[in-house]
C-alpha cells in the first residue's frame, strides 16, 4: 500500500503510528527512518544456516552499540540495523 504525506499525517495524528515523528522526514509518497543505535553484524560468512537451532543462529550474529564513530560496512559484508522511530499502533 503506497501512502501520501497527506494520509501519513492524519495517521500520525489519529494513532501515534511513527514515534518520534518528524515533519522534516516526510516527503511525497514515504517517510525517511533513522538507524537506531544498535545494529547487528555475521561473525563470520555465512553459506548455510539451520534456523530450528536457535544456538547456531546466535553463534552467527553479533550485536554491535554504534558510537558517534559509526561503522564502516566492508564489501560483500550485510548488517541488521534497528530503527529509532516506534511503530505505536502496533
């Protein structure tokens, strides 16, 4: 479902749907989110991985606090980054 600035408002005013809002953020058709301050990276490259152990997934990861330094991302490397905005109406 693609939303106008005009309907993001009026559900942002109704609901609460993006904490913290801000105004500045919203353009035509889309909001722009800020990486939160936490993100998570693979220790090491992964080619298979059973997700019904829940041990091997958290052996694989790891959660980095980023810092006013922020992080480079290295070639071919991905990362998981959490969101500072909330949804509230969830």
């Amino acid at each position: 479902m693609i939303l106008t600035d005009k309907e993001i408002r009026e559900l942002v005013k109704g609901k609460e749907l993006i904490s913290p809002f801000d105004e500045a953020k919203l353009q035509s058709e889309s909001y722009d989110v800020s990486i939160g301050k936490k993100i998570t990276v693979s220790k090491k490259e992964i080619r298979c991985l059973d997700i019904i152990e829940q041990s091997t997934i958290d052996s694989v990861y790891e959660e980095i606090d980023l810092t006013d330094d922020g992080y480079v991302v290295s070639p071919k490397e991905y990362i998981m980054v959490q969101l500072a905005e909330k949804n509230k109406a969830a």
